[in-house]
C-alpha cells in the first residue's frame, strides 16, 4: 500500500476512477495493489502494481493476477513513486513491465520530488518502451484505454476526451451523489 496518505489516497482514486468508467463493461480488469504472478515456476516472482487495467480480461474477484493463467499481461500499469519505491519503479518494475508485455506504463511522484518530470509515460513499441513526451496542457492520451491522464492541481486526473470530463474520484462521486 501507498507509503503515505498522499499515496494511498491517489492510489485508491485512480483505481476507483478507472473501476467506475467501466463498470459496465465485463471485460475490462481494474485492480490496483495485487500480487501480479509473473512465473509460474516461482510463486515469489511477482510484483504488485499500484494500478493495472487489463482490457478483454473478465472482471471478476480475484485473489492475485496470475500471468499465465489470464493469458496477457495488463495493457496499462501506474505506479505513483515515493522515496522507497523510485528505484523499483524506475529500474526493475520498469524492466518487468515492458519484458511481460505492458503495453502502457505510467509514473507519477505526487510530491514531486522524486521524479523529474513529476509524470512520465512508456509505451511499448516494437520490442521494448519508449518514453512518452507528455504537453503538460494537454497531458497523456493513453492509446489502450483512450483516456487522457493528466497533472491538475498536483493530482494525477482522468479525463474522458469524448466528453471532456474528468472521471470522479469516491469523494467527488459522493458529493454529487
């Protein structure tokens, strides 16, 4: 779990944020902090994503995301860095991510003081990830899940760039309820 209430907080906003936008859809996984198994051979290889969406996956209760099981990796991964965690998500997460086959993976320091800039984006393309030049006006236009993630007000935000909404976090969700 997050290393602060900043992390927490954030972590469990864009993972309800993500769940709410779909939660129509069967076949869209959103989970966040959950053991995600990547050999089967090795029940201790496995890391655990603050955020994942895996699309064409079943939404369904799960206890951990077993790679080889699902049959896919998750199309897009956040992970929002502290002081414990910058050189995991930087280096061996990263590393991780782009061999499974992440096709998305994104970072964001909520304090900004870890990462510089304060947000970044890879893509896989090809055979590995590529950083991802954000505009900081315009922010990320994720290719996976065609939703723009973006800095607003020191948070990382969701917009819906059909509607030009930001996707409600549980306390936004609860004041307009």
């Amino acid at each position: 779990m997050g290393e602060t209430d900043i992390h927490r907080d954030l972590m469990i906003d864009l993972i309800e944020a993500l769940g709410n936008y779909y939660i129509d859809q069967s076949q869209v996984y959103v989970s966040g902090n959950i053991l995600l198994l990547y050999d089967q051979a090795d029940p201790n290889a496995h890391y655990s994503p603050d955020v994942l969406v895996a699309l064409e996956v079943e939404k369904i209760q799960r206890e951990n995301y077993k790679l080889w099981e699902i049959g896919k990796a998750p199309d897009l991964v956040i992970e929002v860095t502290s002081k414990s965690t910058k050189l995991q998500d930087i280096g061996i997460k990263k590393g991780l991510y782009e061999a499974i086959g992440v096709r998305e993976y994104l970072l964001f320091d909520p304090r900004g003081e870890y990462l510089r800039p304060r947000f970044q984006v890879y893509r896989q393309e090809g055979s590995g990830f590529y950083p991802v030049l954000i505009p900081e006006d315009t922010g990320y236009l994720s290719q996976s899940l065609n939703l723009i993630f973006r800095e607003v007000d020191n948070q990382l935000r969701i917009i819906d760039p059909v509607t030009n909404t930001m996707l409600r976090n549980p306390k936004e969700e609860a004041r307009f309820a």
